[in-house]
C-alpha cells in the first residue's frame, strides 16, 4: 500500500467518529423530549390511558424508534433506550406501534396495575367464551370505528354460519354504536 493509498483510507474514516457523535447527540436529544413528556404527563395526572394502550416489553425492546416513527400522536417514546408510553392522554389505541415493532416488543392491552379492566376473552369468529354470545367492537378489544364495523359485520357472518341454534331467537343487538349498527345491516342482509 502506498502512504497516497494510505491516505486515502483514513481520510474515509474520518466522518465515521463524526457521524456516530452527531447519531449520540440526537438520540440523547430525543430522549430528553421524551422524557420531558413523560414528567409533564405525570405533573398533569395523566399517566392513565383512557383505552386500549401499548405495553413494552423493556426485556425485548432494542430501542428501534420504529413505533415513535409509527405514532402520529405521539403517545410513545424512548426513554433509556426503552420503548415507553410518554404521553398516555393522547394514545387512542389504533396500535400502529405494535405493528410496527421489529421486535415484537409490544402488546396492546386495556387498563393499568391501578385501573385494572378485564375484557372478555372473544375467539376469531367473535363468540365469548359464553357459547352464543357473541362481542364486537370497542366491549371486544377494538375501539377504532372502521374496526368496529368490520367486526360488526363479521360477527354477524359467524351467526350466521351457526348449525342448529337452539336460541328463541334469531339474533338480538345490543348498542347502537359502530358494530351494533353494522352488526343491524349485516342481520337485515
């Protein structure tokens, strides 16, 4: 090798350092933002979701930004390297992070260790495990409108297809809301 050849190399070598302290400094930045989110969520009271959340998994999370990137309300960060939910007021539950999660780092869930709140366990088709009774939209998991009418929809196909119902009646609807109404239209087709 040549001192030119030389040369050249480490001059090639010489953005990298600068490269990885301007990457540091950002992610340091970010982490502050986040951070200070988290604080004024906490002064505020806040810090309880209203609905179906995020949890993070820190044991699993690599820290990809993926779901902060996946947020348009910017209810999760990173803080310590960790995914976490920094502004839970503002999550509406639509698990863009989830899915966007690499690592498989979160599950959606409703409630908190201080408000504790059980659903209902609902197989694919929609059936509870109480045989015959079926559960769509936000009761079920899933508060998101279009959601909500599809499973409407899809709840009423299940009983649809149901062999030898010995029920007194056809089907009964409970709620008028996105998946009641659906669920409505789906039963008069």
């Amino acid at each position: 090798m040549t001192p030119s050849d030389f040369l050249s190399a480490c001059l090639c070598l010489v953005p990298l350092p600068a490269v990885r302290v301007w990457y540091v400094r950002r992610h340091r930045r970010h982490g502050a933002v986040h951070a200070a989110t988290w604080q004024n969520a906490v002064e505020s009271g806040l810090t309880e979701p209203a609905s179906l959340h995020p949890v993070v998994d820190p044991r699993r999370c690599l820290g990809s930004k993926a779901c902060v990137t996946a947020c348009p309300e910017h209810a999760i960060g990173i803080i310590g390297g960790k995914g976490q939910l920094v502004n839970p007021a503002s999550c509406i539950g639509h698990g863009a992070c989830k899915t966007a999660c690499p690592h498989d780092a979160i599950q959606l869930v409703f409630g908190t260790a201080k408000r504790g709140m059980d659903i209902p366990q609902v197989n694919p088709n929609f059936e509870t495990n109480v045989p015959g009774i079926f559960i769509a939209g936000e009761l079920g998991g899933m508060g998101l409108i279009r959601k909500a009418v599809e499973q409407g929809r899809q709840a009423i196909d299940s009983i649809a297809n149901l062999k030898g119902s010995k029920q007194p009646y056809d089907v009964v609807i409970v709620g008028a809301g996105p998946a009641g109404i659906s669920a409505s239209l789906g039963a008069m087709e």
